[in-house]
C-alpha cells in the first residue's frame, strides 16, 4: 500500500506511564495456541489460583485467544513469566510482559521457559558453568539446579531456559572435557583413546512438562498430523516421547484426593505456598520421609515442575455450561 501525501503526515502523542486501562498492577500478555476460544472467566479463575492463589488475577480477552493479565503483586506475574510451560485444556499458553510500547500484533508469542535435564554429563563436571555453558545452547538460561557450592550430583543436571517454540527441540550436544594441563603433560594415551577424546561425548536432553510437539519436525504447537512435512511420515522420526522427562511426583493418597474433590479446580482448602527462590527439585537437598515431610518435621510442598499424577493435575471443570480440561495445575508452592 501507497500512502498519499496526507497519510504520511505524522502526528505525535505520548504514551501514560501507567499500564493497560490505568492499571498500576504488574500485567503480562499471554496466548492460547488453540483454533477454539477460550472463556477468560476460566482463565481468570483457573490462572489466578496458581499464579497468586491468595489474590487472584484479572483477565480481559484482546480476542483471537490474547488475554492480558493484570496482577496484584509482583512475585504472580513472575510465576507466570518464568515457572513453567502452562496448558489449558491440554493447549499451550505462552505468556510474555507486557511492554506498553509494543502494538498487540508485534508480540511474538514464542518463547516459554522450560527445565530441561542434561544426562551424560560427568559427575566432576557438574557445576553451574557447565549447566549455564549447555544451557546457552538450547534457549537464554534462567536457572540452574546446583546446591549452595555451585555444583550437582546424580544421573543428569538441570538448567531453565527460555525455550524458542518455533525451532526444532534440540535431543542433544557433544561436549568435550578438559584436562588440567599437568595431567594433560603426564597422561600418555593410546591411538584409540586419542580418537575418542577427539570425538568427544554426547550429552542427551529430555525436558520437564513438555508441551506436545510434533514427531517428525520437533517443532512444539502441532502434532504429527498438522505437520507442514507430514509428507515424510514414511521416514523415521528423529523425536518421539523419550523426549519428554519422567515426572517424579508422588502418587496421591485417598486423603488428597478426598481433599481435592472438595474443590472443583482441584485445590484443597489447606493449599500454602513457600517462600523460596528457586522452583528447582527439592530431592537433592532436602530429606523425605514416605509422605513428603522433611527431616525439619515440616512438609515440604511440591515444586512447580514436579506436580501430582494426572488425577491431580487434571480436572474437568464447567464454564459457560462447557467443560474444560484443565493441565498445568502445579504443587502448592509459590515461587
């Protein structure tokens, strides 16, 4: 489109320091990737009870499945921004800040942050840089799960990233280990010990709540039968669901569920949050007895990576005299 001479005039205004409508609370703007509308009233109060189960969320629909998001304290909207991939109704929801200087159409939508496990890595290598070194190839690095010494133990490290949705999952990296120079200048290795040093090893990623994604291109936001490359369903996939980390959550007790039945959202009335910095798993430097009570006497409540079975974390609920399938429904910890 040509603009004529009176078009191309340009006229300036300002902008209000206050957020959308006036608002002065924290807001963020997210996005059901869904081809069905989906009722703010469901997201309102569905959202609002694991965002800031104590004060609840605001939402207006933008249309087009945008909703934003006003908070009425910080630490919510962090939740939202950076705990963990969302779904509802088994559909992705991808949140972003709110930035008063963008236009509704130039959020991009296609960033959510993401624990994902790195296994292989050799125990004496596990430390922050290395997470962070690994972490800087998959997405931008949020976290990761270290004790107070900077360093990890176990099967795999785990490194939160900001994980970029439209590019394929990456399944793995090689990394190559350094020696001290003194043992480098001692170590005398043999033609094949050489060779494999050259080849380095191969560290494999699988990712923590991960969101469906598609078999044939890994790409998250369709399946195998919207895939744009679907016409190579004949050759073998390179991602399957050994992509998708096992969930570590405890099966609920018959007391839990008795609980949870009580509310139609499915939270218990004696729902609490705690007060820590990070949502990384607890089971490395806490003690559990078989209930999930700590050695300090107290329980210890579940992290948002780490929900309840799918008794737990789904629930049919109604709205508008529609029932939706709610995911994404996390331990009662807040971040």
């Amino acid at each position: 489109m040509k603009l004529s001479d009176a078009e191309k005039k340009e006229i300036k205004i300002g902008r209000r320091n206050t957020n959308l409508a006036g608002s002065e609370k924290p807001q963020a703007i997210g996005k059901l990737m869904s081809d069905r509308p989906a009722p703010k009233e469901a997201l309102e109060s569905t959202l609002g009870r694991i965002w800031s189960p104590f004060k609840g969320v605001e939402c207006k629909n933008l249309g087009m499945n945008r909703f934003l998001f006003s908070f009425r304290d910080e630490a919510g909207k962090l939740k939202a921004l950076n705990d963990r991939p969302w779904t509802f109704n088994k559909r992705l929801l991808v949140v972003e800040d709110f930035d008063p200087a963008k236009t509704l159409n130039e959020y991009e939508f296609k960033k959510i942050p993401i624990w994902v496990r790195l296994h292989g890595i050799p125990m004496g290598s596990m430390y922050r840089e290395s997470g962070e070194a690994i972490g800087k190839e998959i997405g931008e690095v949020l976290d990761v799960d270290v004790d107070e010494c900077g360093m990890a133990a176990g099967e795999f490290m785990r490194v939160k990233v900001r994980l970029d949705i439209t590019k394929p999952l990456m399944r793995g990296i090689s990394i190559f280990l350094e020696d001290d120079e003194e043992e480098r200048q001692d170590k005398e290795m043999t033609g094949e010990e050489k060779n494999n040093e050259q080849k380095g090893k191969e560290i494999l990623f699988t990712y923590e709540h991960l969101p469906d994604f598609c078999y044939i291109c890994g790409v998250i936001g369709h399946n195998d039968r919207g895939c744009p490359n679907k016409q190579n369903l004949g050759v073998g996939h390179e991602f399957g669901s050994w992509l998708k980390a096992e969930d570590w959550g405890r099966r609920p007790s018959e007391e839990d569920r008795s609980r949870n039945s009580r509310d139609k959202w499915g939270f218990g009335k004696n729902s609490t949050g705690g007060n820590r910095g990070s949502d990384a798993i607890t089971w490395r430097k806490n003690s559990f007895d078989g209930e999930g009570v700590g050695v300090s006497g107290k329980r210890e409540e579940k992290e948002a990576t780490s929900p309840l079975n799918k008794q737990a974390n789904e629930e049919e609920v109604e709205s508008g005299g529609k029932k939706f399938l709610l995911e994404g429904i996390p331990s009662e910890r807040i971040v």
